[in-house]
C-alpha cells in the first residue's frame, strides 16, 4: 500500500470548522493585541533614553500592565493550541487546481501560506521566550529583550495581514450558530463544538487563576504558576540574593560610602551620613518583568535632594552604579522624570527597618511607576549627568 499524504477534506470533524477556528482565533487575537501593547509599554519604559517623559504615575502602572503582559501571554498558550488543532488540517491543503488564472491563484495561495507560517513561528516563539523568561530560564544565547522586541513586531504584522484575509470567513463563521449536539459534533458521544469551546475557555480560567496571583496578594495562595511564592525577607520576594550576585563582601563592608558624582565634584556618604539626611517614606511596589509584584514601605533619602547636593538641577539624567561587580542590571539610568519626582529614593529601610542584604543593603533604588529591573539594589554610586 502506498503512503499517501492525508487531504484536507479527510477531516470531516465538525471541530476543525471555521465556526470554531473564528472564536479561539479572536479570543487569541484579542490577547496578543493586550499583549502587544502592554509589551511595547515595558519595552519603552526599559529604554535608556526617553524622548518622551514615560508617566511616574499612578506608582501601580508598570504592576499592572506587566501583570497584564505576563497573564495575557500564558493565556495565550492554550488559546494557540487549541487554535492550531482546529486548523492543522489545512497544512494537508492542495494547491489550486489548474485552471483559468492559475498562476496568479497559485501565488495568492503559496503568500497566505508563507504569511501563516510566519505568524504561527513568531507567536510559537513569543510565547516559549517569554515564558522561559519569566520562569528565569535562559536556554537561549541571544539577549532576550531586542529579540522578543523584535519578532512581537514581525507576529503583530503577521497577525494583522491574517485577519484581514480571513475577514470574510470570520464574519461568516460568527453569523454560523454553533450548533447543537450531535449536529455540531461529528456523532453521537463525541465532543461538540460547545464543549471544545468551553473546556478551553475553562483551560485559559485555570492559566489565569494560576498565574495572576504573583501580582495580586489576595489570589497569592491559589498561583502554582507563580514565578515567585511570594516569600521573603521583609515581606517582599527577592529577585536576585546578595550571594547571587556576589556582593556580600562589598554591601556589608564596614568601609561602604556612597559616591555622589557630578563632573569633577565627588560628595562620599556613608549610611550614618545618608540616615541623618531628610528622610522620607513612600508606599512603592517592585514590579519585576517577569510578571510578579509586591508593594513595600520604603524610607531614605529623595534622589533630587542627592543630585542637589553636587549642584545638579532636579532634571537631571543619573546613572546608577551597584557594587554588583558583573551582570546585566548593575548599571542602570534614572531618566529625568523619576529624578524630578520627589516619590524617588535612595531607600535605606523597608518596612521600617533597615534594608534586608537581599533587598539591596546599605541602599537600592526605588522609583514610582518603574520595571523592578531598574530598582538597582547595592548602590555604590550615582553619576549624575550635567
Ligand atoms: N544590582 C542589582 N539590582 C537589581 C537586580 C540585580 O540583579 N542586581 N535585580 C532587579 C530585579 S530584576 C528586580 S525584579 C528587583 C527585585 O528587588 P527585590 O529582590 O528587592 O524584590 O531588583 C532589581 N535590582
Ligand atoms: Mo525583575
């Protein structure tokens, strides 16, 4: 017997129809749009320089288009999943038959094809990276911020071009009813369309029950996806201890002062000087890209009133230096507006006591409305830009 490729019309089941195809596909589309925007957000808020002031409020912003960014994208999976499976057997498409126009219908074709396989390996890789990222897991070489940048503008693209080709059809499927029973499902006992839907509709409950308690104190108990347990020093999780990032030695030194910089003028402090400085409190949340967040109580010294005493103006543009000797987040720039906005500290206590080692002792950033990544714990050092 020879091994003969299947067709598309060997399918006959009622759940690889567009009547299903139309509503997972929306409801995906739907997720990667929230997820497309709230990413060019953290992606923005994670530049160096901003041409446009990014908002220093509400303090709770980047917490909640993170969380979204992080909830909208594990949802995603199932959706994708589920998608692909109603759809697959038109990988067994046969070309256009011959015919009047055929090479152009032939060209037609093999480009939607092509425009499919594109969209599909860019929302397969966008959710695979993302989700090894916020599980902290790195399998990959290349630098994860660009790249994820990069294809989610290459899926968007994609995705835009595939609805606007299948417009028609998804009008048509959504003005199908679904159908009932038996009629809908290929045979008696079989699984309708209804209960696909809903069952995946149930599976994107679940990855969304499961995941968003890392941003949302009261679910915490219920979050088995969570990045974090929510667990810490201080009541506040930890992203990257002290001993992870070998600056035990240098944090706890007896010898520790902060450099202030600006141009030739050096103002060295040490943690009695800083704690005798203008002290003040504000209720801050780290919101780490990975999706998890947690609110503090956080007191020091204003950054601005740091940067005036080098003789900078409140606008300045800072450069945060930690004792951290290597690593990617030991260098980061506090843009204008968080140096401006007075809710920005150079935090000495959480929680009304002093720092925890793993929070960033002898003193961390904390900025309002700020990705966790550039909370720079350890500091050592600010440069500030004249
Ligand atoms: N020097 C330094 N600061 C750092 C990091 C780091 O690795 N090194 N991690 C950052 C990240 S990714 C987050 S989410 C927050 C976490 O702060 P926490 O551990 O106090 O909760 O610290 C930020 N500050
Ligand atoms: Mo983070």
């Amino acid at each position: 017997m020879a091994l003969r490729a299947p067709s598309e019309d060997q399918f006959v089941s009622p759940l690889h129809s567009p009547a299903v195809a139309a509503r997972v596909g929306s409801w995906l589309g739907a997720c990667f749009a929230v997820c497309f925007l709230t990413g060019l957000v953290s992606h923005y808020a994670q530049e160096v320089a901003h041409p446009v002031p990014f908002p220093t409020s509400p303090v709770w912003g980047y917490r909640v288009t993170q969380g979204v960014h992080v909830v909208t994208g594990a949802a995603a999976v199932p959706l994708l999943l589920v998608k692909l499976w109603t759809v697959y057997p038109r990988f067994w498409q046969r070309p256009p038959r011959r015919g009047p126009r055929w090479g152009r219908r032939l060209a037609l074709t093999a480009v939607e094809r092509l425009s499919i396989a594109v969209l599909v390996g860019a929302a397969v890789f966008q959710l695979a990276s993302g989700l090894a990222n916020s599980a902290q897991w790195y399998p990959f070489d290349f630098s994860f911020r660009p790249t994820h940048y990069a294809i989610a503008w290459v899926s968007i693209g994609a995705l835009v071009l595939h609805v606007a080709v299948k417009l028609p059809l998804v009008r048509e499927a959504f003005a199908t009813p679904l159908g009932r029973g038996e009629e809908s499902s290929g045979g008696p006992g079989r699984p309708s369309r209804r209960m696909l839907l809903s069952s995946t509709g149930v599976a994107v409950a679940v990855v969304v029950v499961t995941t968003v308690g890392q941003a949302v104190p009261a679910l915490r108990r219920v979050s088995v996806f969570a990045t974090t347990d929510g667990d810490g020093p201080q009541d506040l999780p930890v992203n990257q201890t002290a001993r992870e990032a070998e600056v035990v030695a240098l944090a706890t030194s007896p010898s520790w002062s902060l450099e202030v910089v600006r141009g030739d003028r050096t103002v060295r402090l040490t943690r009695e000087q800083l704690a005798a400085l203008e002290q003040h409190t504000e209720e801050l949340p780290i919101a780490c890209v990975e999706g998890w967040s947690a609110s503090g109580r956080w007191t020091g010294v204003r950054v601005r009133d740091l940067v005036s005493m080098v003789g900078g103006e409140p606008d300045a543009t800072v450069v945060v230096r930690s004792l951290q000797p290597s690593g990617p987040f030991r260098t980061t720039v506090l843009q204008p507006e968080f140096v401006s906005d007075s809710r920005t500290l150079l935090a000495l206590e959480l929680e009304g006591e002093p720092l925890a080692l793993d929070h960033g002792f002898p003193c961390r950033v904390i900025a309002p409305n700020r990705p966790g990544v550039l909370q720079t714990k350890w500091v050592g050092r600010l440069e500030v830009q004249t």
